[in-house]
C-alpha cells in the first residue's frame, strides 16, 4: 500500500492540484447532482448531468495542470469575487445568531460593521477601526 501513494505523489509532482476554486466546483458539482436527483423531465436530465460533467471535467484539468501560474492567477481572480461574498454570508450569519442579545451598527466614518448590546436607549460607540467616537440610538 505504501508503494501506492509513492505512485501518486511521484504522479503529482509539479501539478497544481487542489485550492479554493477546485473546492467551490467540488461543492458545486455535489449541489447540481443533488438538484438532479428531482429533475424527472429526460433531456433537462441529461443537460443537468452535461453541466456537472463539465464542471468536474474542469477540476480534474485544473488539479492535473503543470501550469501552474495560470491556475494561481484563476484562484485569485476567484478569490475576489468569492471573499466578499463569502464575508457577508459570515456577517449575515453572526447577525442572525446575535439577534436576541446584540445589534449591529456601521461606522458612519468608515462603515465597518460594529456589534452593541441591544438595550434600548442611547449608545455611546467607538470604532475600534477609525477611532471615531458617536452615539447610536437603539
């Protein structure tokens, strides 16, 4: 068994195998396949199915490729779009976890997002990002 993993080591030497793009068409893959188990119309079946071929097609030539600086710049453009999306999924989250006991506020200087106990009356805030200090009705 030990001679088997040396195989796929020596085999993935030099290629670029798996980042955060790859992980994002692996979840992708698995979300369309689930979609697809209730789809009952034959050929929306089969184009279904075309489209998760094609997306794992693509993360098996992108985890196999050896160039790797073009598959570094993809993850990075993909990292643009996915990190703020993926910050606020996080803040929407926290917010909805939070609701009982914690509001959140933006800074009116810079607009971060600030969380304050959630008791009625006038709050006076400082952002610990700008330092600006405010007051905050709740």
């Amino acid at each position: 068994m030990n001679g088997f993993f040396q195989k796929i080591f020596a085999f993935m030497q030099g290629r670029y195998g798996m980042d955060t793009l790859n992980g994002f068409l692996i979840a992708a893959s698995l979300v369309i396949w689930i979609a697809n188990i209730f789809v009952f119309n034959r050929i929306a079946h089969l184009i279904i199915l075309l489209i998760q071929l094609a997306i794992l097609g693509w993360l098996v030539f992108r985890a196999l490729s050896m160039n790797i600086t073009k598959r570094s710049a993809e993850n990075r453009a993909f990292l643009k779009v996915f990190n703020p999306v993926k910050s606020w999924v996080q803040l929407t989250f926290r917010k909805i976890r939070d609701r009982k006991d914690y509001r959140y506020i933006k800074c009116p200087l810079c607009k971060a997002q600030l969380r304050v106990k959630n008791v009625k009356g006038k709050h006076h805030v400082r952002c610990p990002k700008c330092h600006s200090e405010f007051e905050k009705k709740i």
